[in-house]
C-alpha cells in the first residue's frame, strides 16, 4: 500500500497563475491552464517571458482519496497546499504537502522539490525537464520511498491547443522503484478576454511502473502440503486517468473545478478492481517578484 501512496505523490501538484502588466498578459494567459496541471508542466512557463520571477502559492481539495487509482475502503477528503517558485533562467522549486482526513497523524507528507526546464528548438514546441524531490513524512513507519528523480519531454503545437508528454520517475529510498507517465491534453477556450478566461482542458494521463508482487506456490512434500512464497518484478500498466477540468482565470486569482476517473489495471492477483472518480477544487494567486 505504501507503495501506491508514494506513487500518488506523482500525480497531485497543481498550479495557478496571476495576471502581470499589459505586454505580459497575454502570454500568462496562454499559460494559466498549464499551471493546474502537475509539477512537471511548470516548465511551460520557462523561456515564455524574457526576464521574471514567479513566487506562486495555491490550494487544490480533493473529494475522495485513491492511491494509484484504487480504493482501500477508507471514504476520506485531501487537500494539497503548496507554494511555487519560478524564474526565466529555468530553475523551479516548490514546497508541497498533503493532509488526509481519516488519517493519523492527518499531515502525511511534506515534499520539497527542486529542479531545471527549458523550452527549445526553433519554435520553442518542445520542452525538457528534470527534478528531484525529497519526502518528508510524518510517521517513519513503512516509508519505502522518500526520494525521486524525474527526467520528462513534451512537445505541442504553436497555438498551445494540443500537447503530449512522456516523463520518467526514479523512485528510491528503503525500496526502490521506476514509472514512466504519458500526459496528453486539449484546450478548448471557452471565454477569452482581456483580464480573464474560461476553459476546458481535457487530459488523458496513463502510468506504468514496476512494482514487486507475492507469488504462491503450492507442492507436496512427503504427502504434507507446502506453500513456497516468492516475489517477482513486473513492469506493467498502473492507471489509466481522465481529467475534465474548468478552468477560469480573472485579475490575480485562477480557479479549477474538474471531474476525474480513474480505471486501474490489475497488477499480480489483484482482480475486481473498481473505477473510481472525485471531483477537485483549486484556488491560487501568483506573483510577480
């Protein structure tokens, strides 16, 4: 299970923007929805605007808890806090954490994260990225990982309407682990006008990893029946996600309101397995150092 909580981790940054002076607005615009998205994306702001420095700080609640798309039986409500910090020469760095209800202690985790991205080639539609994160949880019991590496690459079109992304994530600590995450999305502007927006932003988000499962074996030995337990590596897919968020952006504040379903995959004996879905709440204010 801890495992499915730390891969979580992965999925559950959001972001928001605040609007600048008349030459900048523009371009934060275009830029806003990105900021919903996770920590990855952040690198969308980087080399849009010549010289800045963002300090941005949002709050995101989630209706249900599911860790990598399943349900554990426990009906409970997260909220994830978090303030940003992005500048031009493409450094980013964040500090994050996540309070469960039903938990205990109900503070989980706090995540510091630091990293590098830049957009390039001759028309700027591609980006990399790459960024370490360091867990700091609040009960020490069980705590398999509590550092990853993630390395990414993205690529979308002049009028940032479509895009897709593939990164990599190292996960290490007492156990380690690796995932690779596919993120592809839309944008469908709603209202656009100078000052604010309105838009809908459908995602489609699909994980694979490895993970290590228990596998029984039954045999006889002389006529007394024996259970040999061995554990084997998969690399197989984790969770298949769809992400239908609101996006409205006006002044210094941007809100999200979206709907999200998960369809786990079935990893080792796992059989049943449910689709889950929660809607999401985002509020947050950015600025411009």
């Amino acid at each position: 299970m801890k495992k499915y909580i730390a891969l979580l981790l992965l999925f559950s940054s959001q972001f928001l923007a605040h609007s600048q002076e008349p030459k900048k607005e523009k371009e934060l615009d275009d830029l806003i929805d990105e900021f919903f998205m996770e920590d990855d994306v952040i690198s969308e702001l980087i080399a849009s605007l010549s010289n800045y420095q963002f300090l941005y700080v949002s709050t995101t609640y989630n209706s249900d808890t599911y860790f990598s798309g399943r349900d554990i039986g426990i009906d409970q409500y997260n909220i994830n806090p978090q303030i940003s910090y992005v500048n031009s020469n493409g450094l980013f760095a964040s500090l994050s954490g996540t309070y469960y209800s039903e938990f205990e202690p109900k503070w989980d985790v706090t995540i510091a994260t630091i990293g590098f991205g830049k957009d390039f080639g001759k028309k700027k539609l591609f980006k990399y990225y790459a960024s370490y994160s360091k867990y700091f949880y609040a009960n020490d019991i069980n705590n398999i990982y509590s550092n990853t590496i993630n390395v990414g690459l993205g690529i979308r079109n002049k009028q940032r309407t479509f895009g897709t992304q593939l990164s990599g994530s190292y996960l290490f600590g007492e156990d380690q682990s690796f995932q690779i995450t596919s993120r592809t999305y839309a944008t469908l502007n709603i209202i656009k006008k100078k000052g604010s927006s309105l838009k809908l932003k459908p995602q489609l988000s699909i994980v694979v990893g490895k993970q290590t499962i228990e596998l029984a074996r039954t045999y006889f030995q002389n006529g007394e029946p024996l259970i040999e337990y061995t554990l084997n590596d998969v690399f197989d897919l984790i969770n298949t996600q769809l992400t239908f968020p609101i996006l409205y952006s006006t002044n210094s504040f941007d809100f999200e309101v979206g709907y999200n379903i998960n369809l786990p995959s079935p990893i080792g004996d796992e059989s049943n397995l449910k689709t889950t879905g929660f809607f999401n709440v985002s509020i947050g204010y950015l600025i411009d150092l």
